[in-house]
C-alpha cells in the first residue's frame, strides 16, 4: 500500500521530501537516493509506501535493511518494483527522473556482464532481483489505497496497472540464513521466508540487467570491489588494479570483482567458488567482437 504525491513547490521540511518505506508503521528509509530515481523537481515529490514483508528484512536493531544473503534479495527485489512503480508515475506526471551518471566501465564490458546476468539468472535465482524485466514480464509494485477508500485530492495511489486491483506478486520462497557471517546487529530473526516480487524462476534471459558499474578509490578497503544496492563498486585503489589496468587484463579484473561482489547475494559462502567460476566461464564465453564466442 502507498501513494505519492506532487506539491506546486518545494516541501518546506527536508524530512517530508523523497520516497519513504516502512514496514508495520515504522519509516526505515526516506529521500530518493535509497531508491535510485528522481524527479526533476525532487524536493516538490512525496510519498510513503508500506511493505509489512520487509519487517523480515530489518537489521537487529531495526534501524536498516540487510543487503545480503536471502533476506537482502527480498530487499532488493521489493525495492526494483518500487522504483519501476514511481518512476513510471513521475513519467505520467512528466517528471522525467533525472539520468544517470555516466558509467566508467566501456560499454563493451557492460554489454558483456549484461549477457551474463541474463545467462545466469535463471540457474541462480536471487540474481533476479538484479534484472529488469520488460513487456509481459515486467514487474509491478502491488501498491493502492486501503480497501474502501480513496487517496486525497493531489494524491495519486500506486497500483499494480492503472484501472485494476492491485494483486500480491508471487514467487518462489527464498531459502534461509545469510549468505555470510554478518555483524552481530545485523543477524537476521529467524523466519519461514518470504516470497519475492516478480517470479525468480523465470526465463534465463528475462530482460536487461539492472546492474550498474562505478569506480571509486578506497585505499583503506581490502577488498576488490564491494555491492551496494544495485551497484558494484570496483576499488581502484586495490594494488591488483593497478597491475591488471598496467597487463591491459582490467576487463578480467573488473569481471571477477563483479563476480565476487555478488556472490554472497547469489549463493551460501559454501558455494560460492562454484558460482565466480560459473559467472567467469559465462563471461569468457561472451568474448570477442559483438559478443560472439572467440573460435578456439
């Protein structure tokens, strides 16, 4: 359930601006950067949308939402229907949501890793939440009003298609624990699960993928690369991108930091060597000019 709004101006406060999702009547979240789209106009756009299924999503101290594992696939999966719903309300109301910055990964490498997100969704279902799905399989938030009533002057309830009864999305359910060890306040309560929006199980190569690649430089971060909402970051700082842009290998480098970045939402920590192996095989086999396999 949800709606969203559009003033004349400018909200006066800050804390009413943006999208906001609670569950069970607690805000979590609110603004427009947790959801990836924007109005122009961002601070004349409101709204507030309730998603009781995410309760099983919230860190221990139910401030957050774990990002990881089973439970942070039904985060992600709940937040992509969320931002297809609004952005195509703020396109009806001719609030183009403002582009995207450009991408430093070539467009080749990301032509690449979308043919093998696309590849590997079907054999790893939680990958779906990363795919944006078009045409009939589409996604679609089932948001509207309350039964029995009806969204104020100036408010527009979000529903599944316009002029019918939103319908609750179903899925298969998603297996339990986290994909790693998390932090103390970030262990998950124990659950039954909870179905994903959309339908996981779907066709191998559903849509376009969702995923996007940016570059940043983390001296102080181990890591290759790091998965943050719908995004990898590769660290340009890590001395092994150094040494692979300098081989002229830095598509390889930046194929098995995708790679590691999703395998802990992809797989348990126990598989996650088989899935880097299957991601790379998969990209290894979409080399060449357009895409076509290299002939041995």
């Amino acid at each position: 359930m949800g709606y969203l709004e559009r003033g004349p101006a400018a909200l006066s406060s800050e804390e009413l601006r943006g999208v906001a999702v609670s569950t069970c009547g607690k805000v979590i979240k609110r603004g427009w950067d947790w959801l990836g789209v924007a109005p122009a106009e961002p601070g004349a756009v409101a709204g507030l949308i309730e998603v009781p299924a995410l309760t099983e999503c919230l860190t221990l101290n139910k401030a957050e939402f774990i990002k990881t594992g089973p439970r942070g696939a039904i985060y992600l999966a709940f937040r992509k229907v969320i931002q297809e719903a609004v952005a195509a309300q703020l396109a009806d109301w001719g609030e183009t949501p403002a582009p995207r910055p450009k991408r430093g990964a070539p467009r080749q490498l990301e032509r690449d890793l979308q043919s093998v997100l696309d590849e590997l969704a079907g054999d790893f279902p939680l990958l779906a939440t990363l795919v944006e799905r078009h045409g009939g399989g589409q996604r679609r938030l089932p948001l509207g009003a309350a039964a029995g009533t009806a969204p104020a002057a100036g408010v527009v309830a979000l529903g599944a298609t316009p002029g019918e009864a939103p319908t609750q999305p179903t899925a298969e359910p998603l297996p339990h624990g986290p994909a790693q060890p998390p932090a103390e306040h970030e262990r998950e309560p124990h659950s039954r699960g909870t179905a994903v929006p959309g339908n996981p199980l779907g066709p191998k190569r559903p849509g376009h993928h969702g995923l996007r690649i940016q570059f940043e430089s983390r001296p102080d971060d181990g890591q290759l690369g790091r998965l943050v909402e719908s995004t990898v970051w590769v660290n340009t700082a890590h001395p092994a991108y150094g040494r692979a842009t300098a081989a002229r290998a830095d598509a390889y480098h930046v194929a098995l930091t995708v790679a590691m970045a999703l395998a802990p939402l992809a797989v348990e920590p126990v598989d996650a060597h088989g899935f880097i192996t299957a991601f790379l095989t998969s990209w290894g086999e979409t080399g060449g000019r357009n895409g076509r396999p290299v002939a041995p």
